[in-house]
C-alpha cells in the first residue's frame, strides 16, 4: 500500500502539482484523527481483554467440578447464572463497542475521498475554461483515475493503523507476564549433583524467610504482615536417611518450610544446604531430580493414571508401574476399572476418590524414587485400613533416604527419629515422641486435644509393634 500510494503521488504530481496538492491538504488531518481514534481502541481492546479474562475466570469457577459441587450443594445456581449474564452482557457490549469505534471516521473519509474527484474536475474545469492552464481534459481524467488509486491504499493504511492500535492491547496484556523477572533462577555457576551420589544431608543454616506482601500504610494489619516473619532464625540438621516430622498448629509455618528446600521459594536469610551445598548453588532441574514431594493437595492431569504415573519417570516400563502402585496400595484398584492404567482420570483427577488420588501421588513419587522426600499430610485422604497398608509402603520408601513429614495425624511420625514442634515460624521443640510427652510442653497439648484415648492406644500399639 506504501508503495502504491508514493509511485501515484508521483505521476499525479508529475501531472498537475496544484491538483496534486488539493488532494493531499486533508491527509494530515485525517492521519491526526486516526491517531486518536487508534488510542481509544487500545484503551476499550484492553478493557475487552479485561472482561474475557473475567469471564472465562468465572467460567472455570462455576463450571469445574469442586465449583458445581459448591454451587448446587449450596444451592446457588440462580446467582451463578446471573454473575456469568452479566460478565457476559459486559463483554458483548465492549465487543460491539470496540468494533464500532471509528466507524464513522471511515464513513467520512470515504465520503471525503468520493466528493474528491468533483472538487478537482471543479478546480481544473475553471483552469481550463480561464485558459490559465495546460492541463487538458484528458489530464484530468487520468488525475483523477489515479485518485481512485491513491485513495483506495490510504484508506487500507488508516484501517491497518486503528486495527494495529487495537492488537497492541492484547500484546500489552501478553508482555506484562512475559516481561516479568523470574524470582527463582539458576545462579551463574550453579552445579548438578548426581541423584546416585547424593547422600541426604539436609541443613536449615539460620533461616528466616518473609513472604513479599504490598505494604498498605493505611491498613495497619496489612503493615504488619508485611513485616512479620514467616519464619524466623530456623536451625534444623537431618542426617542422611532419617525421617524428621514437623507438627505445630495450622499457619505456623510446617509447609512454607518445606517449600524452601526445592526452592519454591528463596530464603530471605540464612542458607539450606543439601550434602554441604547451598540449594542456591545447585540447578533447579537437579534439585528436581533428588527431591520427591507428596503435597496435601493432590494434583493430578487430565489424562489416563499411567501418564499420571509416568510423570514421576517418562521411561518408566509397565513392571515398574505396577510395581510402584502395588506399593502404594493401588494396583489392585486400578485392576478393576475397566481400562486398567488407561483409565482417564478426569479434570484433576474428580474420577477418583480422595484416598485413590493420594495413594496414585505416593505411587507417582515411588517410582520417580528421589533421594529426599518431602510428604505434606500424604495419607490425610485415606481410612484407617488403606493408612496402615500405605505406612509400611513409606516406611520401604523412607529406608535410607531422607524425609521430612508434615503430619496432623500422629500415626505418620511416631517412629520418627526427630520430630520439630514449629509455632510460629520457629522451633520450639525437638526431639522423639516419647521425649516430647514427657516434656509436657506444645508437643504433648496437640497430642491429647487430637486424639482420644483409643487413637492412641491404637498409635502405641503399632510403634510397638
């Protein structure tokens, strides 16, 4: 279109420069106009991207399982249906309004560039009739056929420019997350360590860790999260192959602790090292290799249990699989359904009961077979009979290997070798079960508030056991 308009300028300049000019007087107007008639599509663009963003937000929340399971058990349909109309109506109207914008911009350039030919044929006619020209009427024909030329290019050039306008929102939308700075990166220099050489040694180095919360100077209980410590001066040593259970009140800190090891998040101080290294020091994708982590909240693809399973080990043959779901106590289960381990779990795995999607994750960590292993509340989801089946699957799992074990459930950690009692954001004891009753201290009051008597006979049955 550049080139077709500049090479019609030329020849029509070539043939009158007056004419020529008269053409071109409102050009610069017009480009002015759609320099501002580009901004406000960006601007309503954005607010377009906006409202889908809302929309398919709201989407995804009531039409999810756990969120129709939410909606019809409290009986919320009706306001389910009127918040999606809304988002909906909101954006079809920025839709049509985005599409409308200019509209009447175009229709007077077109009408401009119609009326055009007429003001020349005018202006030349006189000229002509006044004898105060050379151009002849044959002059003007052509002039104002390469108009019709020139007119047409301009006119797609002043629509790419509004159009162009309008995708840049959504590229504003897309750079905003692509432009932004990774918060956990490899340093320069960072080392790989062999799975097959790593021993296990785990060190919390004075540790403290701070969540990053916008400070809000008017809201004085915004302040002060901001300021507090998640975890404050944490000093712990886990010898290569023992199991550490941590325990402590809920929001005490138990599993931002544990998130710190594999690096999902970074110390705000202090050091964790792993066999000596800092886990600053080591490469991501090999902390990723030594650490194996079961979290409270089961996550599984929407895909059949075998690739669910395989994502611990991509090569993984059929006898391992079988062999890692026999000991999480699920092979036989996965035996029943009618396509075995092809079996499609459904979105986040709602085909399968809690209990079965916990024990298909300590499965999926059984066969990745990590140096170190972190299990949040592993067994939180399962009865009494699958626990006690599955404990002497963690207890192969944990034999020489490293693992710390956040628990609720007592029953996972009495035969652990050092048990830290975390409160807010800090160890305040440490030691076996039995040396934690006997101080009668935090350890021993969460102990006797979540159990009764017949739990407990029942746990120290089976430590003695």
């Amino acid at each position: 279109n550049i080139a077709t308009a500049l090479s019609t300028i030329v020849v029509m300049a070539f043939i009158d420069v007056r004419l020529t000019i008269i053409s071109l007087a409102i050009a610069p107007v017009f480009l002015l106009i759609t320099r501002r008639v580009g901004a406000i599509r960006r601007e309503i663009s954005k607010l377009t991207q906006q409202s889908m963003a809302n929309l398919t937000a709201t989407t995804q929340e009531t039409l999810s399982v756990s969120g129709v399971l939410l909606t019809k058990t409290f009986g919320r349909q009706s306001e389910a249906i009127s918040r999606f109309s809304n988002e909906n109506e909101s954006l079809a109207a920025l839709e049509i309004r985005q599409q409308m914008i200019g509209r009447w911009f175009f229709m007077i350039i077109s009408v401009f560039f119609s009326i055009t030919p007429a003001i020349v044929y005018l202006v030349a006619g006189r000229a002509i009739i006044g004898g105060g020209t050379d151009l002849t009427i044959g002059g003007i024909v052509a002039f104002t056929t390469l108009q019709s030329r020139l007119f047409m290019p301009l006119g797609q050039l002043l629509n790419v420019h509004v159009d162009v306008q309008g995708a840049l929102a959504l590229f504003d939308r897309i750079f905003e997350y692509l432009d932004m700075e990774h918060e956990i990166t490899d340093r320069p220099g960072a080392i790989t360590l062999e799975p097959a050489t790593v021993r296990g040694d785990v060190v919390y180095d004075h540790v403290s860790f701070q969540y990053d919360v916008p400070i809000d100077t008017e809201d004085a209980e915004t302040t002060d999260l901001a300021n507090r410590l998640a975890l404050d001066d944490i000093n712990i040593n886990i010898k290569a192959g023992q199991l550490v259970a941590l325990v402590g009140p809920s929001g005490a800190g138990k599993t931002t602790l544990t998130y710190l090891l594999p690096r999902l998040y970074d110390v705000t101080s202090g050091a964790i090292r792993i066999d000596g290294h800092d886990v600053r020091d080591i490469k991501l994708e090999s902390l990723g290799e030594i650490i194996g982590f079961v979290t409270q909240e089961t996550y599984l693809f929407h895909s059949s249990i075998r690739d669910n399973l395989a994502y611990g080990l991509p090569n993984a043959t059929d006898a391992e699989l079988k062999a890692a779901a026999s000991a999480a106590a699920i092979h036989d289960r996965i035996a029943e359904l009618p396509d075995g381990y092809d079996t499609i779990v459904g979105e986040r795995g709602y085909k399968m009961s809690g209990g079965e999607k916990q024990r298909l994750a300590l499965a999926r960590v059984i066969l990745k077979d990590p140096r170190i292993l972190i299990l949040d509340e592993a067994t939180s989801a399962l009865d009494t009979h699958s626990e006690r089946v599955i404990q002497h699957s963690l207890e192969t799992l944990m034999r020489d290997r490293t693992t710390i074990a956040i628990a609720h459930r007592l029953s996972t950690i009495l035969a652990a070798d050092q048990i830290l009692v975390i409160d807010a954001g800090r160890v305040v004891e440490s030691g076996t079960h039995s040396e934690l009753i006997a101080t009668s201290g935090l350890y021993a009051s969460l102990y006797h508030e979540q159990f009764s008597n017949a739990d407990r006979r029942e746990h120290e049955l089976a430590t003695f056991s």
